[in-house]
C-alpha cells in the first residue's frame, strides 16, 4: 500500500512540474531541471526510507513477537527483554538485505535498464541499503538494551550512537584503505561495489543512530518544558531553530559547493574547472615579480585558448585564413596561437606532444 500510494503520488507531481516548466517558454531550462532532479531524489530517498522502515517493522514482529509503535518504539520492558538469538536474526534480515542490493547493482551493469524503469532501480536500491541499516541498527539496540545497564532511554539511545559512530567509522576507514589501494584487484567491480555499498550503509547508520537519539532528546526536553508549554508546541520551536540553523550553512555552503562538484562530472564543467585553474596560475604567475615577459606573453596566450574550449568558442582566426598572430623574437618572426585547422602537421605533433594537465606552473600554463 505503502509503494503503490507513493508512486501514485510521485506521478500526479511529476506532471504537475512538467507542466510549470513549460509553462512560461515551453522549454525545460537547467534550473528547471535541477528542480525536478532534486525533487526526484529526495522523493526516492523518502520512498526508500518509509518502505524499508514498514519492511523491518515487520521483520521485528516476526522475530519477537512485539508489534513496535509508529515511531518505532516498544515498551521499555520489552525493549530490554530480547534475546542474543532475536538480535542475531534481526542482524541476519540486514545480510539479506546486503545481498539482494547487490543483486540488484550486478543487474545493472549486465543488462542495460530501460528509462521508465531506472526511478524505480533508484527507489529499490534505496529501500535495500535503508533496511539493512534499520536491521543493523535495531540489532545493535536489542542487544546494547539487554545488557540493562541504564534504566534512562536518552542514555541509553547516546550510548548506541557513540557505540555504532565508533565501530562504523573504523570500518569505514578501513573499507576506504582497502578500495584506494585496490586490494581487489584492478578489475574487481563487484567487490568495490560491495564495498561502496557497505560504506553507504555504515554511513546510513550513523545517521539514523544519531536521528534517534536527537529524537529522544527532544521528547525529554519537551517533557520538562511541559509547565512553561505543551509538549508539541516546545517540539515545534525547537524545530524551528534547528533550521534556521542548518539552512544557512546548507543554502549558502553545501549546496554550492555539491554544484560545482556535480557540473565537474560533466566534460563542459571539467573544462570550466580546468579554466579556474588556469586562471589562478596565471594570476601567480602575473604578480610575482620574477615571471619574465616573454613567459607572461605565452601564459596569456594559452590561456585564451583555454577559455575557448572552456566556453566552446571559435578563434578569431577561423574564418580569416588571412589574419595571422605574428612574435617577432631574436630568432625570427613566428605565427602564434593561428586556430586549429591553419595549423601544420609539425605544430600538431609538437602540440600533442606537450599537452596534458601537469601541475607545475611552468608546464601547465606557459607549455
């Protein structure tokens, strides 16, 4: 019920935001699309999180016997009462989990997946990771509860997070090492895949550990405030705040910030970043008092031929095979920077072979 009403939903919307981006030009233009590619993502990840969250709902009923509330939650005696064999099976359902999203990414790279189906790979691949982090996370809690070492559930929730922080981050450190190393081999995509995916996993559950024990924070911080105001209006201020703290950093800070590296994956974005570069060494280059003209003269001339393939510009020259760029120098007068196609078979040899990105200055921007 959970999967069809949000598809359902997900559709009415989709053409709901069809319709308002070609509402004004009847063209879809790139802010436009990164609305409907963000909007889309956080609409897989809330599928993905709900349903896996319904899935080990159940799973948990089936392995104790005790239905949780909406929240999550069981009473405080049952929640402590479960056994070393529950946890281990509970654990178990997340290895499952594991495995079917492997699965599913191994699919992927053998059979091409057709365009309709990819939002819904998307929404599966999210539900999988998601339940196996719900699975790790309410074995660990079932069995860090059992040891009933406090009686009070925000320590008891800060306990578990510290805990699988600690324990997540170690493996994660180590699974990194691992795959930059290519301790796999250099061919072995299934075992980076796997690796990459238990990484999204531990990372999933550091959050969702921390979620919980924010969550339980704020109950009992409402809770003491419940002379001052209801319970529901603290929760709601203190919500508040904590956006007016977060979007600042996350509008003026990350979202730029996963823009730019997002347009890098791009070839037109790579050759933008490589024109930042080459801007910022050219201007090193410019101020120190040492660079000698003549080198000043090449970085400036290179560098409007980066700033055309950076933009997609044609050179001044194209169309003028007659305009020539003339130096004159000590040992002669010579044609530079003349566009691609008046170039001779001698400079295109020379020029390939010195090009690359090289990170020297020298190299990299006076050629």
């Amino acid at each position: 019920m959970g999967s069809v009403g949000l598809l359902l939903i997900y559709h009415i919307f989709d053409i709901i935001r069809e319709r308002i981006a070609h509402m004004d030009d009847g063209e879809k233009d790139e802010y436009e699309e990164k609305w409907d590619e963000e909007t889309e993502e956080a609409e897989n990840d809330v599928a993905g999180l709900s349903m896996s969250f319904l899935t080990v709902q159940a799973m948990r009923f089936a392995i104790s016997g005790i239905l949780p509330n909406q929240e999550g939650l069981e009473p405080w005696g049952a929640a402590i009462s479960h056994t070393p064999h529950q946890c281990h099976l509970l654990m178990g359902c997340g290895f499952i989990f594991f495995l079917l999203s492997m699965a599913v990414l191994n699919s992927e790279r053998i059979v091409e997946t057709p365009e309709r189906l990819e939002r819904v790979i998307e929404i599966l691949n999210n539900y999988l990771t998601f339940g196996l982090s719900w699975c790790l996370f309410y074995g660990v809690r079932w069995r860090i509860s059992a040891t009933h070492f406090t009686h009070e559930n925000a320590l008891l929730m800060v306990a578990i997070a510290l805990f699988l922080s600690a324990v997540s981050f170690l493996f994660i450190f180590v699974l990194d090492k691992v795959e930059d190393n290519h301790l796999f081999g250099e061919d072995a995509e299934i075992a980076e895949g796997a690796t990459e995916k238990i990484i999204t996993g531990l990372g999933i559950l550091i959050g969702f550990s921390w979620e919980q024990s924010f969550d339980t924070a704020v109950d009992v911080v409402a809770e003491g405030l419940r002379h001052l105001a209801p319970p529901t209006f603290s929760k709601m201020v203190m919500s508040i705040c904590l956006v007016m703290i977060v979007f600042p950093a996350w509008r003026f800070y990350i979202l730029p910030t996963e823009r730019e590296i997002s347009e890098e994956t791009t070839e037109e974005g790579a050759e933008k970043a490589r024109l930042k570069e080459y801007a910022r060494q050219h201007f090193e280059l410019f101020v120190h008092h040492a660079t000698d003209e003549n080198d000043l003269d090449r970085a400036h001339l290179l560098m409007k031929r980066h700033r055309r393939a950076a933009h997609g510009l044609k050179h001044p020259g194209s169309h003028l095979p007659q305009l020539k760029h003339l130096m004159v120098t000590s040992g002669g007068i010579m044609e530079v920077d003349a566009p691609e196609e008046h170039r001779s078979d001698k400079g295109e040899k020379k020029k390939k072979k010195n090009a690359g990105h090289k990170k020297d200055l020298s190299v990299s921007l006076l050629g």
